[in-house]
C-alpha cells in the first residue's frame, strides 16, 4: 500500500516529536473547513497549530480558500499557527507561520520566505517558535 506524501510527512514530524515534551494531535475537521492538521502543545510554547502541505512538481502547495482564510484570520489575530510544507529535495522541510499562506498559494515554495527550511529531525521549533515574529 502506497504511503500518502502528506501521512509520510505526519508520520515523521510525529515520531521527531515524540520524545515526551510535545503533546501532538492529528486533526481532521469536517465540521471546520480550513481548520490545520496539528494542534501541539509544548509547556514553554503552549498550544499551536501546524498546518502540513507537500509540494508538487511545480513547486506550489495547493492552498484551499478554507484553509487560507482560517490562516490569515488567526494569524492576524496574534494567534501561533504555522504551516509545515515537506518534499523538497533531500528530504529536507520549510517552516512558515501561517500569515505566509496567501504567497504560498501563488508563490513557489522557495519564493516566499520561512521560518526554516532543513531536515525534519533538526528543526527546534520551541526555538523557532519563540523567536519568531510575523511577516
């Protein structure tokens, strides 16, 4: 059986996250359209949602209108989200806070800035996080 792009990279960000600090949650919302895939807590970051996207072959993410008006809503607002956006090449992720999704959405991934972009296992994110502040 073939592994969805998208559950490969839960699964990873999952098991990089599994060493008890971290509170993580898969969410799927029907009743919420747009609502992120993750919500998180850590006890220094508190709760944070983590939207994940994978690019395709052109290099975009395929943003749904749901999912960027629920972005921008929240991170307008003050409120920690971010979206995670996995299959560049090496294996490597980049990290945006949820106020990038418009240019996501019509920009390639390497055109709009990030958080960080490197390997899923050495990505900090109560650093990143914390030292973060919106574009």
């Amino acid at each position: 059986m073939t592994v969805k792009p998208e559950t490969r990279l839960w699964k990873n960000l999952k098991r990089c996250l599994s060493n008890g600090e971290y509170i993580v949650s898969r969410l799927e919302s029907y009743v919420t359209p747009g609502f992120p895939d993750c919500l998180i807590f850590h006890n220094v970051t508190g709760f944070f949602t983590l939207e994940l996207k994978v690019i395709h072959c052109n290099k975009k993410c395929i943003i749904s209108p749901f999912q960027r008006a629920w972005n921008l809503r929240h991170a307008n607002a003050g409120a920690p989200v971010y979206i995670l956006v996995g299959g560049l090449k090496d294996d490597k992720v980049k990290l945006f806070h949820g106020a990038s999704i418009k240019d996501l959405g019509q920009r390639t991934v390497d055109q709009v800035p990030g958080l960080y972009e490197g390997k899923i296992a050495d990505m900090d994110l109560v650093k990143l996080l914390n030292s973060q502040t919106p574009s």
